[in-house]
C-alpha cells in the first residue's frame, strides 16, 4: 500500500503535465497561442501557470494539515492540479482576448 501511495501521485502529476505540454505544443504549432499587445498583459498571462503551482501547492498544504495524508502528496498533487488549472485559466483567457482583438 506505501509503494502505490509513492507511485500514484507521480502518475497522476505526470499526466496532467503530459496534457498540458501537448496542448501548449498543439496551440504553438497552430500558430494560436496567447499573444497580446501589452507587454504587462503578456507578462501576467505568462504568469498564470505558476501562480497556478503556487495556489494548489498552499492547498495541498492546508488539506494536509487535516487530513492524515503525507506532505510530499499533498503538496505535489497541489502542484499538479494547479498547473492544470493555470494552463486553464491560461487558456481561457487567450480565448477570451483573442476574441476581442
């Protein structure tokens, strides 16, 4: 049961960064990712995957407090979940700035 518990986050983290990799991969070579006019604009949407991180990694912190899992997964599926949810969030408002260009 520890050896599944050591193993599953590691997968579960690495798909979700497979996905994400893929995807911005996918939009580069369409020639369809984000990019704006202001250069403030640009640094905060190039900001939103990492502050993603930095979210579910102070989530995966305070859910550990109460929960009796170990640190190392709750922080690392933190991360995890907040890159996924950065690269969404990142998405999205592409989506929405190319939209009222």
């Amino acid at each position: 049961m520890g050896l599944v518990m050591a193993i599953v986050p590691v997968v579960i983290v690495g798909v979700i960064v497979v996905y994400v990799i893929e995807r911005l991969k996918q939009k580069y070579n369409q020639g369809s990712l984000g990019k704006k006019k202001s250069k403030t604009t640009h640094i905060y949407l190039n900001s939103l995957i990492p502050i993603g991180m930095l979210f579910g990694c102070t989530l995966g912190i305070i859910l550990g407090i109460f929960f009796s899992v170990s640190p190392v997964v709750t922080i690392s599926l933190g991360a995890g979940i907040g890159y996924l949810f950065g690269f969404f969030a990142y998405e999205f408002y592409c989506k929405e700035g190319n939209n009222s260009s």
